[in-house]
C-alpha cells in the first residue's frame, strides 16, 4: 500500500538552527511511519520546511515541486499536515478561505485514490 505525507517542516522533518542546510531528520514522522508499518507499505515523504495550505501563499503547498509529485501518482493513504504556517500575517485570508483551501485538498487527494 502507498502512503504519502504531504506538510511542513514537521512532515520533511526540517531541522533548523544549527542544523540548516543539513538533510531532514531520519526520525520525521513518515520514516518513524514506514518502519512502524513494514515492508507491505510505501511510505513517501513529501513535506517541504515552510509551506502553507493557502493556494494564495507565496509558499503554498499547490505551488510546489512536490504537489506535482503528489498529484501524478495514486495513493491508498494520504496524511495531510499542513497549517502551521497559514497563520502568518502574511498568509492568513480568514478562517472560510483556510477551510476552502484546506477541503479543497482533501477532496483532490480522494480522487487520487487506488
């Protein structure tokens, strides 16, 4: 079974401070993920540090490498964790907007299912 994760930082598994510019973490959520399922699943991490839901963000998830990635394949699973950084000033269009944003996305990840 595949699974994809699409996110944040929290999803790549960023790690910064010290540690900008080193590769994400081994522990990220979707490696912990796939050793915890085993072998019957296809766990692919496509979080990136700073990305928002808003299709209106500068850094928005729909504006990525990685949603093209997502959205050419088919998924049996899909986690979504996104959010976080919506909540800039510079990002945030309202509570309707975000849940627009946000319910557009789960419906375009039904429709890639297997």
């Amino acid at each position: 079974l595949r699974v994809a994760c699409i996110g944040d930082s929290n999803t790549e598994g960023f790690r910064g401070g010290a540690f900008v510019g080193r590769p994400p973490s081994k522990n990220a959520y979707p490696a912990s993920l796939q050793r915890l399922l085993g072998p019957d699943y296809e766990v692919v991490n496509l979080g990136e540090h700073g990305r928002a839901v808003s299709k209106t963000s500068s850094n928005g998830y729909w504006n990525s490498k990685l949603f093209q990635t997502f959205v050419s394949q088919r998924w049996d699973i899909v986690l979504i964790a996104l959010g976080g950084n919506d909540c800039k000033d510079a990002d945030w269009r309202g509570e309707e907007a975000f849940a627009a944003d946000y319910a557009e996305l789960i419906c375009l990840a039904k429709g890639l299912g297997t």
